[in-house]
C-alpha cells in the first residue's frame, strides 16, 4: 500500500489515546509537543503520565474504553495490545471517519507514523509503510547523525530572511535564485564553527548586491544562539 505523506495542524485540535503505558506516552509526548489537546483512557497510567495529568497538561478519563468515547475526536491513537479494545475503537472510528492509530497493527491503521528526526521547526520522517519499524529506525538513528542542531539554526535564518525578500515583490524565479546564493555550501559549517561574523558578511553581500536593505540583519542575528 502507498501511504500519503502529510503534516497535520493539531494546534488545539482533540486527540484521544486509548491505553496509558509505554507506549502512549511516547505518543502522546509527541501531540502535546505539536499543540494537540490530549484525552487519555486508560483504568492506569504511568508515573510521567501521571504528573501531566494532574498538572493539567492531558485529561484522563479513568476507565475502559467505552462506545462513545471517540465523541469530537480529531484523530486517535489506540496504544493497547488487547484486540476486543482495537477492534471496538477501529469500528467506532471507521464509523465516524475519524483518522486512527493502532500500535504495532497497520491493517486497523488509517494512518501510520513514520519514524521522525526534529531538529527546531525542521522534520524528516521515514516511513516504511508499516513492513519494518525496526529498519525504520535504524534509517532514524542514522539521520539523528547526518542532521544536527546547525539545521535548526540555518531553517531560522532562512524563515526569517523569506518575508523579507517576498516583500520586495520580485518575480518568483528572482526569488528563488537569490535564496539559491544566500544557502551557500558552506552556512551549515559556519553556523558549527560559530562564525557569525562571516554569516552575516555573506547575507548582507547579498542583499546589498540585490539592493535590498539589510537592516534585517539584526533580526537574523537574534536567530544565532551565542550572538556575534
């Protein structure tokens, strides 16, 4: 099965997790980070969980699943590994077309979650539809290695320089050359090395030579952790 690649909004959107071990709370660790207003079931939780819950960052409800739970659900994660609950949350679900997760077993999945590095506002994910999450993995271990922290600052300076030049009002193919020259081969190194100096250097040489005001620089250079 081919499965469509998405990032989902889930600021303020409602997400139920069925189940309150291990498991969910690796899950839901992951909603809450992205905004999600999370409801656990679960009759348990683990400690971790435990203290969300009573500092008001998650709401348990501490029972079973029951018919009717997933009432004004956005998407749902089902973390058991009791079949009859799967099966019962997987029809309620399909009958309400909510979007469902179940750990471990793809074919009660309406989506499946890939395997994820963050580095600030940057995601790769590897999905392998489900076949192999442990080669999954291994792919996610290996990423954490090939992209590190310099990735999240380099994605700032960018967000930050791209209104900046959109409003400049220049065609489409200006503006894709000029981000070309500003992602020069060498800002991931300067940005490890910590030299701001030639980071700004190299940005303010490009926008003088586009005759845009560099001013934003200051700007940017909030984006450096340690400053010039």
């Amino acid at each position: 099965m081919q499965y469509f690649p998405i990032s989902l909004d889930m600021n303020g959107r409602q997400c139920i997790v069925i189940g309150g071990g291990r498991v969910a709370a690796r899950k839901i660790k992951s909603l809450l980070a992205c905004g999600g207003k999370v409801t656990v079931i679960s009759p348990d939780l683990t400690p971790e969980l435990e203290k969300l819950s009573l500092a008001g960052t998650l709401s348990w409800k501490k029972n079973s699943f029951q018919e009717g739970d997933l009432n004004g659900a956005f998407l749902v994660i089902a973390a058991t590994d009791d079949p009859d609950v799967q099966k019962k949350v997987h029809e309620e679900a399909e009958h309400h077309n909510i979007m469902l997760n179940v750990a471990d077993v793809p074919e009660r999945c309406s989506f499946i979650l890939p395997a994820t590095v963050r580095r600030g506002d940057l995601t790769v994910s590897v999905s392998t539809a489900g076949k192999s999450p442990a080669l999954a993995k291994k792919l996610r271990q290996a990423l954490e290695k090939q992209f590190g922290h310099e990735y999240a600052v380099c994605l700032n300076i960018m967000g930050t320089l791209r209104p900046v030049v959109l409003g400049c009002n220049r065609s489409q193919k200006e503006n894709e050359a000029l981000f070309e020259r500003i992602l020069d081969s060498d800002m991931l190194a300067w940005i490890r090395e910590k030299n701001w100096e030639r980071m700004s250097g190299h940005i303010r040489e490009i926008l003088q030579s586009e005759g845009i005001d560099p001013g934003c620089l200051d700007t940017i250079e909030e984006c450096f952790p340690e400053g010039l």
